[in-house]
C-alpha cells in the first residue's frame, strides 16, 4: 500500500498530514508557505510512495464553496499535471480550524504557541484526513 497525503491549502500556508504506508495512522507532517507547495511536495512524493491527495474544501455554513475553492480548483490542476498517477480527492474541512484549535488548547499547549497559526494548519490537515478516512 502507500500513503493518503492531505493539504489543508490556504492562501498564506499549507498544512499537511500524510498516513502510514499501512494507511492506519494519521500524522501532521509540516506547514507550509502556499508559494513553496510543489517543492515540497516534490521532494515527498520522491521519498515516499503516494498513492492519494485529499484536498480539504472550504465551505460555508449555508454550503457554498468559499473563494478559496478557484485557487484550490488551479492547485489542484497542476497537481494533476505533475502526477497523474496520483488520485485527487476532496473533503469538506468545515469547522477543522476550529477543532483544531480546541485540541491544541484541550491538550495544554502554552498561549504562545497556540497563536502558532502554521500549528493549527498542520492539525487541520490531519483532522480532514481522519475525517475522510473515518477515523473520527
């Protein structure tokens, strides 16, 4: 088997969380900038066996996509381009900022860190990736 890599893609940053090659756990991976995804992303999919992208959709609560989705939609794109082996997925990230947020305060992270907004992107991702895998 290979990994599921997740993208919690924003406009500043990009958090990302990938699973075990087993597909069984979850873990964050890094934030980030938005201007330096594809390097990254290069650089891990050359070391790791990737078989699956999940890109979180930003929704409203009324269900409409937010603006983000045209910058998500053009990512996503050359994402193909890049790898085409490599299958594009989408999940609803609504409220995952949020979540996010509460566990790192839940888990007694100092105030300091807890306005480490790169922190809560990472664990955004891996909370859309547990979602989508149903682990939560």
């Amino acid at each position: 088997m290979a990994r599921i890599l997740c993208i919690d893609y924003g406009v500043k940053r990009c958090g990302l969380a990938a699973t075990d090659p087993l597909q069984i756990i979850v873990s964050g991976l890094d934030t980030v900038p938005t201007g330096e995804i594809f390097t990254f992303l290069e650089n891990y999919i050359i070391q790791e066996n990737v078989e699956k992208m999940i890109i979180g959709l930003p929704v409203h609560k009324d269900g409409n996509f937010t603006y983000l989705k045209t910058d998500i939609d053009k990512f996503a794109g050359e994402f193909s381009k890049k790898w085409p082996n490599i299958v594009i997925d989408y999940a609803d990230e609504q409220f995952s900022s949020s979540h996010a947020k509460q566990i790192i305060f839940d888990i007694g992270v100092n105030k300091k860190k807890r306005q480490d907004k790169a922190l809560v992107d990472k664990i955004s991702a891996v909370i859309i990736l547990q979602r989508y895998l149903k682990h939560i």
